[in-house]
C-alpha cells in the first residue's frame, strides 16, 4: 500500500508538469483524423484553454503559446500572430494603467476611499456602503486587484476597532490600532495550512490581472497591521458574520464596478478589440466608444452596486435589515467613525503631487468621453477619419506624468516663503536667524522629480494582463482566419428557433458559469467570435450577442480563482468556500438577470441592435469580404493552384 500512496503524492506534487505534455498527446488525434485547418485551429485553442483554465504555468506565460502553435500548426504565419499582441486596444488599456499606477503611486485611491468612509455612519449598513463606494468606483478607472488590496488593511483597521467597542464597552476611548503610513500594498494570513506562494498561486491569477501581479500586490511593501497580522479572531457570532459580509463587499464591489467604463476591466477591453477587427472585414466600425459604453455601462452598475448592497444587508443581518423590523443597541460601532475621521485627518491636505494626479485622471475622462460622443460632433471631429481613437487621449495623459513635476518650482517655493515671512511679520512674531536659514536652503532646492519614472511603472504596471490580452486576441484571430468560429457558429444555428433575448439569457448563464473558473479575458476571447459569426447567420445584429456576453464575462462572484478580488478577499482567513458559494450565488444569479433586463430595456434601443445592418449580408469567403461577386483577397493559391484575380 505504500508504493501507491507515494506514486500518488508524487503525481500529484508534479501533476502540473504532467500536464503539460499530457493534454496536447491527448488532444492530437484532432489533428490527426480531422486534418482541416479549423481543426488545427481547434487542436491549438483546446491545449491553450486547458493551460488557462489548470493553470499549468502563469496565465502570461500561456498567453505566448500563440506565437508557437499557430504557426507550427499551419493556421497563421508569426508575423501576423505577433500583431495581435499590441493592438489600438491593448494600447487605450496601457494608458489607463499608467494612470492607475500614478493614482497608486500618490496614495489617491486612498485618500479617496477613507473620505468616503468619512462620510457615512458608524453602523453596518452605511458601513457597508462606505466600503463598496470607493471600491466600486476606483475600480471604473485602475486595476480591480490594486483596489481591493488598497482596501482590504482599511476593512481590518474597521473590523478591530468593531471588535474591541463590542468587547470593552461602548463608552471606551481605547483607540491602540493604526495603519502605518507604508502604500498601496496588504499583507494578508493564509488559513488553509498552504505557505504564502502556494496560496497565492492556487488562488490567483483571473480577471483583471494574473498570478505574478498579485504576488507583487501581497508580498511587497506591505501595510502591516499593529498587534495582529492574521484575521481578527473572535467568538462573537455578530461579529464573525459582520467580517464576512464586509470581505465580501469589498471583492463583489470591485467586480461590478469594472463594468462600468470601457478600461474597467479586461472582458470590455477585448471586446472592443475583437468587435473591431470583426467589423473591419465588412468596412465598418463597431460604433463603440469610451463615452457610449459609458451610457451603457454605468446605469447599469449602479443597480447592480444598489441590489449588492441591499443583498449584503440580507445576508449579514437577515430580516433584521428591514426598516420596519426593531433593530438591538448599535452604540458599539460608534467609535469606529472617530477612528476614520482620524486615519483620514492623518493624511493630511492634498498635496501637488496629488492634485497632479487627480487633474490628469479628471482631464483623461473627459477627453475620452468628448471624442466621440456620437449626439454631438466630438474633438475626435477635428483629425482625419479613423486618425483618433481613444487610445491617443490614454497615451497622451499617460505620458505627461513622465513629465509633469511632483513638486512645484523652487522659486515658487521661495515666493511662497517670503509671503509667509511677511505675514509673520505684520503679526510681530520674531523667527530666528537659523529657522531663516534652513528654510532658504530648502527653498534653494530645486530638483525636477517627476510624477512617474520607469522604475515605479515598470514594478507596478500589470505586464501579465497586457500579454494575457495580447493571447486572447492572437486566439480570436487564428479562429476567424482558419474560419474554426464559423464552423461553431453553424453548429448553434439551432437556436434560430428561440426567440434573440432567450439565447441570450441562455448563453449569459452559461458564460457567467464558466468565467467562475476560468479567467474572464480568456473567457471573452474565446466566446465573443463565436457569438458574432452566431448573430450574422441567425439574422440578429452582432453586437445583440456580443455585449451581453461581455457583461456576463465580469460577473463571477462564486469562488476564490473567479477573479483577483476574490482571491484576496479570501486569503484574509474571514471566508471559507461555503461562505462565497452562499454569498455569491444569489448575487451572481441575480447581477446576470438584471444584466439582461438592462439590456433589452435600455442598451439595445440605444445602439439601435434591433435593426440588422445590411452591410453584413454581403458574403465572406475566407475572412475576407466579396463585392459585387468579385473576390478582392484569396489565398494565392486555389482550386488546383489557380488564382482568382479581381
């Protein structure tokens, strides 16, 4: 019996190494039986899923399989397998990093979540709202990862002073627990017996950032916790529930939030990028925008973000969270306001650096929503057609913090002290010599600091997820060239008897299920082809299939690998699996019904999806588009080395 038992173990220490050269023995009689090229294409998509959804190696790492197999496989030549890497999208999402970065850097998203705080009561309910606010907007505008990990020291700093108002007293002035002034990063305690890298490697690595990220988010420069740095232990069952729910708020707040912008997150990103190149064969232009995805997007987060919070209410406090139910003493959450106030006066006025910052993150979304607005002529309007897209108002704000000082010029420092020199004066304060001589000499100092350097962006800056976006469009491309999506796309053409809103509501379940396991990137690359080349032969406009899909990609809320958010919130040690599975099935069920009550309410007689364009009945042999029965690009070589010219 022992033998076994330690081939097992050794299978299993070594089962990711295994696989790897498994799946794609396993999968080749594909290509061998079925020698098309869809098939090849098959064969390829089949063993990079595989990798994506075991997470045999990094999802990054995975993501450069492309440039290997589709090649090798005769499905694309590298040349254009490596275009797929920086497209006009993938572009528009690296500004938005860089600005995200800068917003980290400075301690904004910080500072903009303790006000929040700030601003609403001490008991669990506002609480709850204090928390989701910040979390579900900042994650509109940078990383969902960056902002749960900013969050989550705050929601311990919460929860201990919770703890010890229940345990003393609510009368207590006790107040022994801060955060130290390190940035941007939490430490957090694995509970599940795993060491730190192997928790963080099974648990990390979907949505909007991969395993490596968020290695970086948990292990460097982190925020320590005074007295404790594991959960908060307590026998207080109000209390055990109340951490939960609060874990649970910050994860799920994020989520919904990056639905709202087009560089929320990674599922939108794609979209637009393979909704482009798709409607790019038929000469036209998918018609999405920073500022109508905006239209689309945010109205529909916030009923998400207004039913999240009523349903954390629920499960936190059951029927007790109705207004007309008698609620018990709620004096112990007083002192939590006190300890916000304080934490937020800490970080004293806003500096330049950060008013910088803001600016530019301000200045960024209006050029992004004015370049097109589409009811009225946009600044896009001034440049040649197709010249402008958003990408460029993205890499423009992203380069001035490269340039843009973090602190003003000496000799504005220097006037500034001569005024305020005056002013004492007129007061009759005597300031000493010497206190005249060391702040000259800091004036004197002069040094040019800009707001970003390589150093910062080149550590903060999520890598992975650009090469994880730049895979997912490698793999759209090699679909729609070998025409492998075509080939699903006939195989669903059963559903041309159901109604367009039914196979919707169908295909959104099912991509809200698959997305709770696999990354939600790869999850929109590999469905959102299928379902354009799906609405083209049911007749249906393909944005119709197309948005819904995407939408549904972002809302996984069941387990810990269904995003980052996830992850992290669960490595605190407050949640087990059942309390997710609970907590996040309601919202995951509830987030794609309202999704699609949106959709058809709203969305889709906005962009006008009920009417199918005539221009996509014109016929495609090939991936490439036929007029007037004249084939303006084939292969060169057809129908026994033939070629049809125009």
């Amino acid at each position: 019996m022992g033998m076994p038992k330690q081939i097992c173990r050794g299978i299993t220490k070594w089962k990711n190494f295994l696989i790897v050269f498994l799946v794609p023995l396993i999968l080749l009689p594909i290509v061998t039986i079925i020698d098309t090229k869809p098939a090849r294409c098959a064969y390829g998509v089949l063993v990079i899923g595989t990798y994506w959804v075991l997470e045999v190696m990094p999802l990054a790492v995975t993501s450069l399989l492309p440039v290997v197999l589709f090649p090798m496989l005769g499905v694309m030549p590298v040349q254009k397998i490596c275009q797929s890497y920086f497209k006009d999208t993938l572009m528009l999402f690296l500004g938005s990093l860089v600005v995200a970065v800068a917003v980290e850097r400075w301690d904004l998203h910080r500072r903009i979540a303790l006000r929040a705080l700030t601003l609403v009561g001490p008991q669990p309910r506002w609480l709850m709202l204090g928390i989701m606010f910040p979390c579900w907007f900042l994650s509109m505008w940078m990383s969902n990862t960056a902002t749960t990990a900013m969050m989550v020291p705050i929601l311990n700093a919460i929860l201990k002073q919770i703890k010890e108002a229940r345990e003393i007293g609510p009368n207590t002035k006790k107040n022994s627990f801060r955060l130290s002034a390190e940035k941007n990063m939490v430490e957090t305690s694995f509970t599940n017996g795993k060491n730190e890298d192997d928790a963080i490697q099974d648990k990390g690595a979907n949505g909007d950032t991969n395993t490596m990220e968020m290695q970086k988010l948990m292990k460097k420069e982190p925020i320590e916790i005074e007295e404790e740095n594991g959960p908060i232990r307590s026998e207080d069952k109000e209390f055990i529930q109340l951490a939960k729910t609060f874990s649970l708020c910050v994860a799920f707040s994020a989520n919904i939030g990056g639905v709202a912008t087009l560089t929320g997150t990674p599922p939108n990103i794609v979209f637009k990028g393979i909704a482009e190149d798709e409607f790019k064969i038929y000469d036209m232009d998918s018609g999405i925008t920073f500022a109508n995805w905006l239209v689309i997007g945010l109205p529909l987060s916030i009923v998400c973000f207004i039913f999240l919070w009523g349903w954390m209410q629920f499960y936190f406090d059951g029927k007790k969270c109705f207004p007309c139910v008698a609620r018990g003493e709620e004096g112990s959450y007083d002192n939590v306001k006190k300890f916000l106030h304080t934490e937020y006066l800490s970080l004293g006025s806003m500096t330049f650096a950060e008013k910088l910052v803001l600016g530019d993150f301000v200045l960024l979304a209006v050029l992004w929503i004015t370049r097109n607005p589409q009811f009225v002529p946009g600044w896009g309007a001034l440049f040649p057609k197709k010249y402008i897209s958003d990408s460029v108002p993205a890499i423009l704000m992203a380069v001035l913090l490269f340039i843009l000082p973090s602190q003003p010029p000496g000799f504005l420092k220097k006037q500034q002290l001569n005024c305020t020199k005056a002013a004492e004066s007129q007061d009759d304060e005597v300031i000493s010599n010497d206190e005249v001589v060391i702040q000259l000499d800091k004036a004197k100092k002069d040094e040019y600091v800009p707001l970003l350097n390589w150093r910062v962006v080149n550590e903060k800056l999520a890598w992975g997820v650009i090469l994880l976006m730049g895979g997912g469009f490698a793999l759209a491309d090699a679909c729609k060239a070998s025409g492998l999506s075509n080939t699903i796309a006939e195989s669903l053409s059963f559903l041309a008897g159901i109604p367009p809103w039914v196979s919707v509501l169908m295909l959104t379940f099912i991509v809200a299920a698959i997305t709770n396991i696999t990354s939600n990137a790869a999850t929109t690359t590999i469905f959102v082809p299928i379902v354009f080349h799906l609405a083209i032969k049911l007749g249906v406009h393909p944005l119709f299939f197309m948005i819904p899909i995407t939408l549904s990609a972002s809302f996984a809320f069941l387990l810990p690998v269904g995003t980052p958010p996830n992850a992290i919130v669960f490595s605190t040690g407050y949640l087990t699996i059942k309390d997710m599975v609970f907590g996040g099935a309601v919202v995951n069920i509830v987030t794609v019904l309202i999704m699609n009550l949106c959709f058809n309410a709203y969305i889709s007689p906005f962009l006008g999806l009920s009417v199918f364009p005539e221009a996509l009945r014109t016929p495609i042999f090939n991936g490439t588009l036929l007029k007037n029965g004249t084939l303006l690009l084939v292969n060169n070589t057809l129908n026994a080395g033939y070629t049809i010219t125009p």
